[in-house]
C-alpha cells in the first residue's frame, strides 16, 4: 500500500469527524494518524505504509474524537507557545487566545528582567500550568507561583511543572493570601490569569467543553465576573505598587470586565486588549501606588 492510501485513509477518516460536527476534521484526522504511528504531523505522507495494528488504533481514536472527546484528550497533550502539556480528564485544555494573555506576563516579566530586577510572578487558576511554564521557561531570572483550587487539576499542574521552577500552591484564590502566600504580601511584581469566566446558568454548545472542561474552570457567578472580583480583591494585596495584573476574559466583556477594576482605588492604568481576532480578550491593571484598602 502507498502513501496516497494512508492519506486516503485519513480523508475517510475526516469525513467521519466531519459528519459528527468536528470542526478542524482534516487537521484532527491528520494529529490523530501522527500520533498512531508515533511520528510528526509533518511526516505523515513520506511515512511507510502502516498495517493493520494502525488500522485498529487509528480507529479507535478518530471514534473517539467523533464522539467529540477533546483532540487534547485523545492524544494526551496540548501545545501552547514553547512548550507541551499533559492534560486529561479533570483540567482545563489551554487554548490559543490564552497565548496572548501568557505572552504579557512574559514581556512585562522580561521588562523587569533587563531593569536589573528577579520578578516575581504569580499564575492564578493555574490549571494545567500553561502560563506558569511559558514565563518560568522564557524568562531568567524568574520567581514563578503557580496557585489552583481543583485536585485533579493540580496532578496535572504539578506533572506538567516538574522539574521547573515554579512554586505549587495547592489552594483557592480566595485564601491564598491568608495561608501560603501571606509572605508575598506587597511583593509581587506580576498576576497573570486564566479565571473561570461563564455566566451561571449561560448555554455552553460545544460538547467538548460542556462534557469534558471542568466546572471549576468554567463557571463564575451570575454576571461570569465572581472570579474577577477576587482577583480584584487578591492582587491588590499581593503586588507592589507599580505591579501588573493580567486577566483573561470572555469576548462579551471588553467593557465589564475592566469595570470590575476602574471600580475601586486600588489600580491605575487600566485597559482592554483585543486577541488576534480583534475580539476583546483581557484586561490590564497597574497596581495604585497608593493602597485602598
């Protein structure tokens, strides 16, 4: 058998995921060949014919995705930026808006760093550690924390970061600065956030994450802002005066998200960026000088 037969089979196989309403058919039938022959997406079609054991293990996995199990389940790993994630049942899969919202911890992180500074930067709801391990791997010197609540979430974080430099906080935002962070009090340069952003009670239509994403990672009060609000409350407390908060948000709340900050004395500067999409995707706020509270 060829090659153009392998890719026959994966054309069969994109129509397969097509037909369940996959979205990316051909790109997730493509990952999916890769992964059952061990072997980058790039070389699928100079490959060797594959025999019967990728037939059956190829099958299983492209049923598995038609059944809508996220792509990142089926072959275990996400990619954002630099590096490669474990993820799996019980964590929130990154996705590539959130690469912006890492990308900004990791330029006002290496600002500091050519200042002559060792920043010190906390990943709120860290979730599987995406945006710790992109500022621990991009910028040295570098303090990073990594804080998440859920206890299937953080086996993933604590696989993801072994190894790294990143500090585990296994604790909820809202108590964090109570317990294991009062030492930091003040001392923080950056807080970088994926929160859960989804109103209680809104309509989530994709099945991948209605079925699959963690509840925790989702929801967020009536107005999708109670996580927000923490953070508010939280990172006034944690950074130093002139420090930077970074938080993602969904695209609907370009305006109250921000709100949520212009609200009390504690911040300066405060401003909406858009994502690649020019869709409104987080929110930026400097630290008063001054405290509030």
């Amino acid at each position: 058998m060829t090659t153009v037969a392998l890719n026959d089979r994966i054309r069969a196989a994109a129509s397969r995921l097509a037909a369940a309403g996959v979205a990316s058919p051909r790109h997730d039938a493509e990952v999916l060949a890769a992964h059952a022959l061990g072997v980058e997406r790039s070389a699928l079609f100079t490959h060797p014919d594959p025999d019967d054991v990728f037939d059956a293990a190829y099958d299983d996995l492209i049923t598995r995705r038609a059944n809508r199990e996220p792509l990142q389940h089926v072959t275990g790993l996400a990619h954002f930026r630099h590096v490669t994630l474990h993820v799996g049942p019980g964590v929130f899969i990154p996705r590539p808006e959130t690469e912006l919202v890492a990308g900004a911890a990791v330029d006002e992180a290496s600002a500091l760093v050519a200042a002559g500074r060792v920043p010190v930067v906390v990943d709120m709801f860290a979730g599987s550690g995406a945006i710790a391990l992109s500022v621990a791997g991009e910028v040295r010197p570098c303090v990073v924390h990594a804080v998440e609540s859920e206890e299937d979430a953080v086996q993933w974080l604590r696989r993801n970061v072994a190894g790294a430099s990143i500090v585990v906080h296994h604790d909820d935002v809202a108590g964090i600065v109570e317990r294991s962070m009062s030492m930091l009090l003040g001392m923080v340069d950056v807080v970088v956030a994926n929160p859960p952003y989804v109103p209680v009670g809104a309509t989530v239509r994709d099945p991948e994450v209605a079925e699959h994403d963690p509840a925790a990672a989702l929801w967020s009060g009536t107005d999708g802002l109670d996580a927000m609000r923490e953070l508010d409350r939280v990172a006034a407390r944690l950074l130093t005066p002139g420090g930077l908060l970074i938080a993602e948000h969904a695209d609907v709340q370009g305006e109250s998200a921000p709100e949520v900050f212009r609200a009390g004395g504690a911040w300066t500067d405060v401003a909406d960026h858009a994502d690649l999409n020019g869709r409104p995707r987080y929110v930026t706020a400097r630290r008063s000088p001054v405290a509030s509270a």
